[in-house]
C-alpha cells in the first residue's frame, strides 16, 4: 500500500520517492519546478495520497506522515548532501491540517472554492448548553469531567457525520454551522481532559 514511499528514480531526475502526483516535489535537481508547484498549492490529500473527502483514516494519515519524515526529515536530507527546508514546513502543515477535524472542513471547503472565514454561530441553545457545561467544569472540576467529556465526545461524532453528509450534498451553510459548534466542542474537550487528568 505504501510503496509509492520507496526511494528511486521516478523520472530522469533523482526524485527521492516515487509519488504518483508529486515526484518531481521531491527531487533536489528539480528545485526551480519544485518551487512554481509549491507557489500553485499542493492539494494535501493527493499529497498524503487519500480520498478527498471530510471523514478519513487518520490512523493511515499517520504512517504516512511517519513514513515521509523517515525520507525527508532535514537530518536525513542533510547527511545526504541534500538542504530544502520546504519539505518538513508543508508536509507538517499538511498532516497538521488534515488531523484537525476542524481545520479539515475549512481546507475542504476552500477546496471547493467556498468562503472560509464566514463562521457565525446563531444556535443559541447550543450556546446556552456549552456555557452551562463549562461553568460545571469550573464549579465541580474532576468531578464533572469524565461525564462531560463523554457527552462532548458523542455530539462530536454526530456533528462530523452532519459535516460528511453536508460536503456530499454541498450544503456549505449547515457545514459551517456544524464546523462552528465542533469548533466550541473541541475546547471544552480540551478543557475536560485537563481536568479529568488532575
């Protein structure tokens, strides 16, 4: 499955693996293409080799994240006689990009040509249900925790099945909408977790 990493000669140029959409990226005799792809934008799911689609195996995102570093981590390139500092920078921003169910969406939703930054939160019970969980963190700490994590949790999952289904019927409004309040989950997830751990 993930052959496509082994080192080789992809074309007349010294690519460093043989990528079906990418290869002459990761050749160093390539570097002035290299940097006119870069300045086009590389489309992070042909980059990670994945569907592109909101719900993926992060688990595979992440051998082949493992497995790129172990190719073009900097202190391979240089014990290599090879310097390009552009390879850790996007293949980081990349993984980073695509692990974060949040940023996800809105990568997906620039893919698709739609606005980015139009995120208003007009759900005021959901509003009202956030800070009234939050307020029981700070009030009960330890205690609150384990059962609110639960509960953000499963929302969580419900609001990335809304988000699936709303790319696959292009309804950009409802995968705004539920990007936002995932965006206020991922928080108080955060916020639980430090507390559950204390």
């Amino acid at each position: 499955m993930l052959g496509f990493l082994s080192r080789g000669f992809a074309h007349k140029c010294k690519a460093l693996m043989k990528h079906p959409h990418y290869c002459k990226l990761f050749c160093p005799l390539c570097y002035d293409e290299a940097q006119a792809v870069l300045e086009a934008g590389v489309n992070y799911y042909k980059l990670y080799i994945m569907e592109q689609s909101y719900l993926i195996d992060k688990e595979d995102l992440h051998k082949k994240y493992k497995l790129f570093q172990k190719v073009l981590h900097p202190d391979v390139l240089r014990s290599n006689g090879i310097t390009n500092p552009n390879y850790s920078k996007f293949l980081s921003e990349a993984y980073q990009t695509l692990s974060c169910d949040v940023q996800r969406g809105k990568y997906l939703l620039k893919l698709h040509n739609e606005n980015v930054e139009d995120f208003a939160m007009d759900d005021i019970e959901f509003l009202e249900e956030q800070i009234s969980k939050r307020e029981t963190l700070q009030q009960q700490g330890a205690r609150a925790a384990k059962k609110i994590l639960r509960e953000v949790q499963k929302d969580e999952e419900e609001l990335k099945k809304c988000i699936d289904k709303g790319f696959k019927q292009e309804n950009w409004m409802a995968i705004r909408e539920a990007l936002s309040k995932l965006s206020f989950l991922q928080k108080l997830e955060e916020e639980a977790k430090d507390l559950e751990e204390l």
